[in-house]
C-alpha cells in the first residue's frame, strides 16, 4: 500500500522567509544544525519546491520583499506571542 505525499500549505510569505532561512541553513554547517542525515534529503527537497515556485527569487527588490513579508509574519508587539498564524498544520 503506497502512502501518499504530504501536502503543506504556505501564504506566499511564509514560503519567502522560509526559504531564505533554508537558504541560509544550507550555506551553512548543515551537519551542526541537522544531527542526522536522513532529515537532509527532505530540506533540500523542500528547498528547491519553494524556489520553483517563488516568483521574484532574483528580483532587483528580493531584500525589500524579504523584510516586508517578515513584518506581516511577526506577530503584533502587544499580541500573545504564543498565537501562531498557520499552527494547523
């Protein structure tokens, strides 16, 4: 019996700082963050999902975009920091 994939919803903002931070991570010590290497094959799959589908990757205005999308995902100063947008996954 196959079982069938995973499918993970993501706003457009959240892919984007997703992303970058995955981005980060890999151009990093991966083998510091990640201690076992089985978990390395689905983050760069997932890597090269959003970068496929992330519109504006190299755009002039990337760092702009980046920054904007990390304010609308930051919650409020004065909410409950323990209220995640998207925790239903």
């Amino acid at each position: 019996m196959e079982t069938p994939e995973i499918i993970i919803k993501l706003t457009p903002d959240e892919a984007l700082v997703l992303s970058d931070w995955l981005e980060q991570v890999q151009m990093t010590d991966l083998s510091r963050l990640v201690d076992d290497a089985a978990v390395w094959a689905p983050l760069h799959r997932m890597a090269g999902t959003l970068d496929k589908s992330l519109p504006g990757m190299f755009a002039a205005d990337y760092a702009e975009r980046l920054e904007a999308a990390r304010r609308r995902l930051r919650p409020a100063p004065d909410s409950d920091t323990t209220d995640h947008k998207g925790s239903d996954a």
